[in-house]
C-alpha cells in the first residue's frame, strides 16, 4: 500500500544541521550545546532517561520551543533567520509525532476530518482526494478506516498514538521527528509500524529522528543514535558501535538496566 | 485464595456509529499476593477491564457481568459504596502521571490526601508515611518533593508521586495500567522492583497491563493475553512466554523487537489489522488474521482448560500444536 502522491528516491542530502544549541527554562539548562545531524534517508535514535531532554531538542528543532543560543539548519537554511512566510511553506516538511497523542489532537473534531484538514490545507486536496487518502493513511498505520469517524477519547492509546502518525506522514514530510512513537502499541503493532517508517527512510529518504527510551528499538531500525544524559549528547556512533562498546558509564548503565527476554 | 473473581465481564461503549464491544465474555482470578501480567493487542479491550474494576468507566458504557471482590460484587456498587472501597481497599496507577496529579496542587496534599479521606491517618501520620514512602522509591529529597508542585517535577518523579499516593492506604488490590511506559530504563527499573517488593511484603494483588514483555517478565508471576476484547491465553508467566498456546500469542513474542532481523526486507508483524469496533469475525475472533487457521476456526470458538490454572482461546492448541502448520 502506497498513500503517497509521487516522488520516488530522491537525493541524499544533509536535511538538518543542529549547532550548539541551547534551550532553557528560567535558568535551567533543559537541552546544553547540542551538535548533530540527519541526512535524508537515515534513522538516528535519540535514548536517555526521562528528564535529559530529548523531546525538548526534538521541539526546538522544529521551532516549537524557542532556543537560547545555537542554530538549527534545514536543507541549509538557518531557521531562525527565515521570513516566517518562507518558514511557513518550509514547516509542513518537517513533521512532529508527539510523546503524548491526547495532548497533540483537537478533542472536539473526529480523527479523520482532523487528518482530511491537514491533506486539504497542506496538499490542496480536494474534498474526495483528502478522504480517500485519510483512509489509505490510516489503514497504513495499521487502523481500521472505520475509525474515521471517532473523537480522540473514543480510541485507545495505541489507536490515538497510530492517528497521530498517520497526519504527521499524510504531508509526506521530508523530517519526522518521532517521539516516542511506539510506546503505547502491543508488539506487532509496533513491528508494523516500525516497518513502515523504515519503509519510507529506505524508499523515499526520509530523514527520522527517532526519540525514544526503548533501546531494542533503536537497535533494531536506527543507523546512528545518539545518548542524552542531562541535556547533553554524552556519546554518538553507528548502533553496533554503542552496543558492543560504549564508551561512557552513563550508557553502559543504561544498556544494563534493558528488561530482557529471550525465547 | 482467590482475591478476585471476573465472571463474564461484558463492556459496551455508545458511540454515534452504534455499540462498540470493548470486552466480550471475559473471566479470570486473581489470586491474593498475586501479580497478574495483562498483555494484548492495542484496543483489546485492556483499559477498559481497568477501568471497569475501578468503576471508572465514562457514562456512555455498559456494563455486564459480575466481578467479585471480598464478599460483593462490585459492579452492583452505587456512588457511595464505590467512594468507600476506592483509594482504600482497591487503587489504580494510570499510564499518564499528570492526569492523575491537579496541576494547581502541591504533591504533598495530594499523596496524603487518600489517608485523610478514609480517616486512615492524621495530617502529620500521613505526611511521615509519605516521605518514607519517597525515599524508599529512591527519591532523593522527599521533602522538597511534598512542596513542589508537579510541573515541578521530572517524570520519573510525578509517576513514583502517583504510585505512592495509590499504595499509602495499603489497598488488597493495585491495578497499573502502563504504569512505566513514560519512564527511561533506569527510572522504571528502580519503580519496578519496589513496586514487586511492595507487593511481597503488603500481600496485595496487583493487575499490571503493559505491552513491553521484557518488562512483564521481570515483574509478573501470571500472565494473560487478550485479543478483540477476550482473554485469549492464561497461565503461569513462564510457561506462557515459553510455550505459547495461541497463536496470537506467538506472533506478539515474534514480533519483539529484539526478536526481529535487523537485516530482514520486512520486520514479522501479524498481517491485516483488528477489525473496527462493533463487527466481530465469526468463529475464533483472530482467525482473520491467524496464519494457522482451519476451516473449522471460521464458525466455532471453544475456550480450552488445560489445567485449572492454563487456559487458552484457541482449539488446535489440544492436538499437539497448530505451530507444525
Ligand atoms: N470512551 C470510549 N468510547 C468509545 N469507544 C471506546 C472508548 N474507550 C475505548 N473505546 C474502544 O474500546 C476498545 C478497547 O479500548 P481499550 O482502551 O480498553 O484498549 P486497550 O487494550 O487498553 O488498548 P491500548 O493497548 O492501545 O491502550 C477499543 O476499540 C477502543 O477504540
Ligand atoms: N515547558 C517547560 N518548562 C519548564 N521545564 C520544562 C519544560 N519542558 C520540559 N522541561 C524540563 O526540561 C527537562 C527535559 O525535559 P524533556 O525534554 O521532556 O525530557 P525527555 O523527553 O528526555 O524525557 C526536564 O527536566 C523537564 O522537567
Ligand atoms: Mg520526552
Ligand atoms: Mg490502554
């Protein structure tokens, strides 16, 4: 199943730049000198304990969160010095799934119409394109269509957390950022879901930033990762290099403490 | 010893497209001291049975069915009886900290504030029974903690808030629904293991819904697996993670992450996806999406006792194994 219009491929090219950035609260420090990057086609994992500042980076990135100090570039352009009428046709291209799907969705507007809004008001899609494509967008993410027409609280967290991807990627962005985006889907779901993102970084060269605190995660799907411990990047390489040998104490104890189970 | 009994628990939600059947036919025990692991398909039905136990459903929702808990049946409680038994003898740990915290109130009065509804302990008992509590959960200065207010508060904080506001009144039964899915690794290691050994040393029964079965198998002593709204294995933790009996069960711990090919063209998952509320498949309710199915599956269901303490959903579970197919 395929519910995007064309472009094939595409290039591999730099998609975000983040320099030195610093985002605080007050006077607390929430994310401290940041330096990475993403390139179309690629998965980074971003792990660390609850609290070290990954959906804040992920936030700010995408100029949700104002920063203190630093730049973010994407496709080579200094967000922060656009006109905010380039930045507004820049935005849809860089999409966000939130940790909390309750928080990012309207309570009074079913999830279909929520989604057939975004494909109109984005794509231009006429009435009859946006439904047909809300419908293929859902069923994508492994939805029943039939829940179109259901209010946010009518879903459980696993159907809402799914809805909530199903309008980040009806834009077809260039950069999704995913916080925690699996956290509340049973096993197989999660797989899905996980195959399809890969699916689209793989054929469409997407770039993914994938937040999570689910190390089997990232080393299951993520090229690179990078670990944040107390909003700093303490540690970044390809998967294989951080599992079999992390080099800073923080992340061999955070490798330690994965639940295990093996058949 | 039995400290719950579900007795063909029926949920129903209304909704603009009709009845939506959340939990069809659902029975089980619980034993006392015991920790009931409860995984399953997302939209099984889970939350509901959660929030059905608790009386917390919304009003749009019908329910049938009886669940029996120390002589009653709770859900032939009214208001008041519900408000006497809840917080007290029976508390519930949501996924979410913040929608259990009120934002505008200090965690202090707010993790007391169940003693002190149920008469269980003066203002100043409550207050000391709640710094214990957070210190012993790891947290570093609990005193500070009873001042602040949430938003104050890291995540790792807020959650341990809300399960010691849930465990203070020394309640027979806990249940926690996705209780540590906002936690890193580290945090919910900490918060699971004193949850466990809370629940050793109080004799407490604990109903632990959670979809990371690595996190299952460090915590639960009974697991039971749910589809489309039933039950559709149960048994002893490791027998079912062992020797799965349903072939639902097989896919989920097939399509763990850490069980998957990094370098496979496509991860397993179960193909097709749960039918939309309201229309339920004939026969075994998973036989759509089965990759064992029989013509037989498509028009019977049949529950299958294998012993008293190990059920399961699927009836080619008896000839040996539908896993040779
Ligand atoms: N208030 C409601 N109104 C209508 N339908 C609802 C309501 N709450 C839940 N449902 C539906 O009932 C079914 C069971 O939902 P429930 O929240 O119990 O699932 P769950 O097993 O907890 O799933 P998850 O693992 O995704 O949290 C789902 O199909 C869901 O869409
Ligand atoms: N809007 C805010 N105001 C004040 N502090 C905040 C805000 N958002 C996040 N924080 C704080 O910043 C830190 C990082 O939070 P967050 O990015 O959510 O962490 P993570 O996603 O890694 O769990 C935490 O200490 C959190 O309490
Ligand atoms: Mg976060
Ligand atoms: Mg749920």
């Amino acid at each position: 199943m395929d519910c995007m219009y064309a472009r094939k491929g595409g290039k591999l090219e730099k998609l975000l730049s983040v320099e030195n950035l610093t985002v605080k609260f007050g006077k607390f420090q929430a994310v401290q000198e940041v330096n990475f990057e993403l390139h179309s086609g690629e998965i980074v994992g971003l792990v660390g304990e609850s609290g070290s500042g990954k959906s804040t980076l992920g936030r700010a990135v995408l100029g949700l969160t104002p920063f203190q100090s630093g730049s973010v570039k994407f496709l080579g352009q200094s967000l922060g010095k656009l006109s905010r009428k380039v930045f507004l046709k820049l935005r849809p291209a860089m999409q966000m799934v939130f940790q909390n799907p309750m928080g990012s969705l309207d309570p009074h507007q079913s999830v279909g119409s929520a989604i057939m809004e975004v494909l109109r008001v984005v794509k231009h899609a006429t009435d009859e394109e946006a439904f047909s494509r809300m419908k293929c967008g859902l069923e994508e993410v492994g939805l029943d269509s039939g829940l179109a027409h259901r209010y946010p609280h009518e879903l459980s967290g696993g159907q809402r957390q799914r809805v909530a991807i199903a309008r980040a990627l009806a834009v077809e962005p260039r950069l999704l950022i995913a916080d925690e985006p699996t956290s509340a889907l049973d096993g197989s779901a999660q797989a899905h879901i996980l195959d399809l993102l890969r699916g689209l970084v793989r054929n469409r060269r997407i770039g993914l930033l994938l937040i999570t605190h689910d190390l089997s995660v990232v080393k299951l799907v993520a090229d690179r990762a990078g670990v944040m411990h107390r909003g700093r990047i303490i540690e970044t390489g390809s998967v294989e290099k951080i599992w079999s040998a992390p080099s800073h104490a923080y992340t061999q104890r955070l490798l330690a403490a994965v639940p295990q189970w093996r058949r | 010893m039995k400290r719950l009994e579900v007795r063909g628990l029926q949920i129903g939600f209304q909704t603009d497209q009709g009845w939506i059947p959340a939990v069809r036919d659902l029975s089980f025990d619980l034993g006392v001291g015991e920790i009931l692991g409860i995984a399953g398909e997302s939209g099984s039905g889970k939350s509901a049975l959660a929030l059905a136990l608790m009386g917390l459903l919304p009003s749009n929702t019908q329910v049938r069915g009886k669940v029996l808990f120390q002589g009653g049946d709770l859900l032939q409680n009214n208001a008041e009886s519900w408000r006497k038994i809840r917080g007290s003898k029976m508390a519930m740990i949501f996924q979410d900290p913040m929608s259990s915290l009120h934002p505008y109130l200090r965690i202090g009065d707010q993790i007391i504030e169940p003693l002190l509804i149920h008469g269980l302990a003066n203002p100043k008992q409550a207050r000391e029974q709640a710094l214990a509590c957070l210190a012993e959960m790891g947290i570093s200065d609990p005193k500070t903690m009873l001042q602040q207010y949430p938003h104050e508060c890291s995540g790792g904080m807020r959650q341990r808030a809300v399960i010691a506001m849930a465990v203070l009144a020394k309640p027979d039964l806990l249940i926690a629904d996705e209780p540590t899915t906002a936690l890193d690794v580290t945090t919910q290691r900490e918060v699971l293991i004193w949850m466990q050994k809370w629940i050793r040393a109080s004799g407490a029964s604990l109903v632990f819904i959670s979809h990371d079965v690595g996190v299952l198998s460090e915590m639960a002593d009974q697991l039971m697996v749910m589809y489309l709204g039933q039950g559709v294995e149960r048994g002893s933790l490791v027998e079912v993670l062992k020797r799965p009996h349903h072939p639902y069960t097989d896919g989920l711990l097939r399509s763990l992450p850490a069980m998957q090919d990094r370098n496979a063209k496509h991860f397993y998952s179960l193909a097709g996806h749960v039918p939309p509320g309201g229309s339920i498949p004939s026969g075994c309710s998973f036989h759509p999406r089965c990759p064992a199915v029989q013509d037989l599956c498509r028009t019977t269901e049949q529950m299958l006792e294998i012993n008293q303490e190990r059920w399961t959903a699927c009836m080619r579970a008896k000839e040996g194994s539908w896993k040779s197919s």
